[in-house]
C-alpha cells in the first residue's frame, strides 16, 4: 500500500517537471522571433556574402595567373638556383670565428633575405598549385627545409638549428637533371633489397668462418662476431687489408689469401656491381620516361596546330561547309569557278592559318580542345 505522504511527494514532484516543461516552452517561444530575425539577417547578408566569394575567387584568379608565368619563367629558376647557390655558401662562411667576427652583420643580412624570397616563392607556388602543390614530393621537401629555418633556438634543439644548410639541397629540385638521379635512385630500392640480404647473409657467413679460423692469431680483428664484421667490410672496401689484415693472418695461415680473395670477389666485383647495374637501370627509366612526357607535350602541341590547319582554309575561313552551286546560271558558275582557279593558282599565304587564329579565337580554341589531352597541363606545370 502507497502512503500518502509517498503519493503527495510524488505528485509534488510532477508538478515540478510540468512547471519546469512549461518555462522551457516559455523560453522557446521566446527565442523564436529571435531566430526568426537572425535568418532574415542571414537572408539579407548572404548576397554580400556572396559577393565577398566572387571578389576573393576574383582576385586568387588573377593572382595565379600573374604568378604562374613567373613560376615557369626559366630566368625565375636561374634566380632562384643561384640563390640557393649563394646561400650554401654564406652558411658555410657562418662557420669561421674569423670571418663571423668581421662580416657576421652582412653574413646574417644576406641569409634573412634569401629566406624571405624562399619563403615568397614557396607561398606563391602554394597559390598557383593549391592542393597539387602537397601531392608533389618535390614540393613537400621545399617545405620541410624551409620550415626547418623557422624553429625555435634554444639548447635543446639548437642542433635542428644547424641543420639550416640542408637548404643547399634545394639544388637537388630545382634542376631537372639532379631530380632524375633521386629519382632513378628512389626507384632502384626496391630491386636492391633482395641485394642487400644477400650480401647481410654473405658477411654473416664470411663473418663466423673468419671468427672460428682467426681469433687465435689476431684477436683484435677476428677476436668476435662483430669484430670479424667490421673487417671484413674493411676488406671489402679494399682499404689497407693487405698490409693490416691479410699479411699478419698470412704469416701463420699461408693459405688464408684463397679466403680473401674469394670473399673480396663475391663482395666487391660481383655484389656491388649488381647495385651499380640495378641503380643504371633505375635511372634509364627515368631518362625514357622524361623523354616521353617531352614527346607527348610536343606531340599535343604538333597536334594542336594541325587541327587548326585542317580546320582553317588557305584564306583563313572554314572550309567543312561548302557547298557547290546550284541553281546558278552558267554564266556565274564559270565566273565562280574563274576566280577560283584565279586564287588557287596563288600560292597559299602560310600565316594565314595563324593570323584568323588571332582574329577567331573561338574557331582556334574548339580546333584545341578537339586533340587537348589532359596530361599536358599537369606537364606543363612541373
């Protein structure tokens, strides 16, 4: 059985939810014409939102299409090579206590102003490529060493700060040439991992052969694994082994040369000319690839210019429309056909073709977009 004083707290608090319900009903219809006039508000702004977007997308059109030029401007690229040049060279200047002591105001000057064109033309390739800018691992290494400049000096760090002279290795992606060894060499890696285990397993085994037959006669080359591994990568590199290693193992084991020989030949004619063979292979492969993108941009442009020639007649009208006469009288056909054979005999004008191009853009962009290939602009901008 419910006693009273149970059914009158729960009805107290009932009535306390409903009392509460309502205020927040109350509330509500309160903040309604509220939001009603924020949306009418909106409604009103939206057109000056609106023009604020066409007058930014507006003004970023015409930024790129003044930047663009300027970023495939060859004259750009020397500026720029050079700079990277100059900079390389005053860091290194930044190294001598003599010459900080001397030049070290000018030293400072000249680096914080090639930063500062770095910077400006890191952002305007930002601008031009927008989000293709960050799909080119060229242009993500740009940003890396620049930004490497900006942090902070402090002891703890301070060796980050030494690391401003990878700037120099902007020279790798500002000149076509060097690009293609990175990348030739970037695209030999996976063909040297299986060379690479190969010659870890020909160390190792090389390794405790020399550890079980030379640790007696000379301990401090052969006395452990890890010793007999740094020796033998000494033999391999055919620095000084003859006299430091083989010779004194040579005194005591007089047939120990037929193991240096066949592991310095297994190792230093054999692997590493594989490395060498794989890293050529690598780098033809960019060369005939960096061939084709040339042959498919000259090969779009050939075809853009014989498109508008076949389009455009020898006196720069359209020739795909005529039609013979008919219903003429004789008289004015054989006139016609005069005058025809008049102009034909006239050798045919060979700028005409460029000249109505200039005159009809429109005729010149549909022969364009008719062998247009969009390959070419991604080209074009590399």
């Amino acid at each position: 059985m419910v006693s009273d004083s149970e059914q009158l707290a729960g009805r107290s608090r009932k009535e306390a939810l409903q009392a509460y319900a309502a205020g927040l009903r109350q509330r509500a219809a309160d903040l309604k014409p509220l939001a009603a006039n924020l949306k009418s508000r909106a409604v009103e702004l939206k057109p000056y939102a609106d023009q604020a977007k066409d007058w930014r997308e507006r003004w970023r059109l015409k930024l790129v299409a003044t930047l663009k030029p300027l970023l495939r401007n060859t004259i750009f690229d020397r500026f720029i090579t050079a700079l990277i040049l100059v900079n390389a060279v005053t860091l290194g200047m930044e190294t001598s206590d003599t010459i900080m002591s001397r030049f070290g105001g000018l030293l400072g000057l000249i680096d914080h102003l090639i930063l500062t064109v770095f910077v400006l033309e890191l952002g305007a390739r930002m601008i031009v490529f927008g989000t293709r800018f960050w799909k080119d691992p060229w242009s993500v290494f740009d940003f890396l060493v620049i930004s490497v400049t900006f942090l902070p000096a402090s002891d703890n760090i301070s060796v980050l700060r030494a690391l401003r002279i990878i700037r120099a290795l902007r020279l790798v992606s500002a000149v076509p040439s060097m690009r293609r060894v990175v990348n030739g060499l970037l695209a030999a890696i996976p063909g040297m991992t299986s060379i690479v285990v190969l010659l870890l397993l020909i160390f190792y085994v090389f390794s405790v052969m020399a550890t079980n037959m030379f640790a007696g006669t000379l301990p401090d080359r052969f006395g452990t694994l890890g010793d007999s591994l740094l020796t033998l990568f000494q033999v391999m590199s055919l620095d000084g082994w003859t006299s430091e290693v083989a010779r004194p193992i040579m005194s005591v084991h007089p047939w120990s040369w037929v193991f240096f020989l066949i592991f310095i030949l297994i190792t230093s004619f054999t692997v590493l000319n594989l490395f060498i063979g794989i890293i050529v292979d690598g780098m033809q492969q960019q060369h005939e690839e960096t061939r084709s993108n040339k042959d498919l941009l000259f090969a779009s442009r050939f075809g853009k210019l014989k498109g508008i020639s076949v389009k455009l007649g020898p006196g720069g009208e359209s020739d795909s429309g005529a039609a013979p006469p008919a219903g003429k009288a004789a008289e004015a056909t054989a006139t016609a056909d005069a005058s025809a054979l008049k102009s034909a005999s006239k050798p045919a004008n060979p700028f005409a073709a460029l000249r109505d191009a200039v005159e009809k853009p429109a005729r010149a962009a549909e022969a364009a977009a008719a062998h247009h290939d969009p390959r070419i602009d991604q080209l074009l901008d590399e």
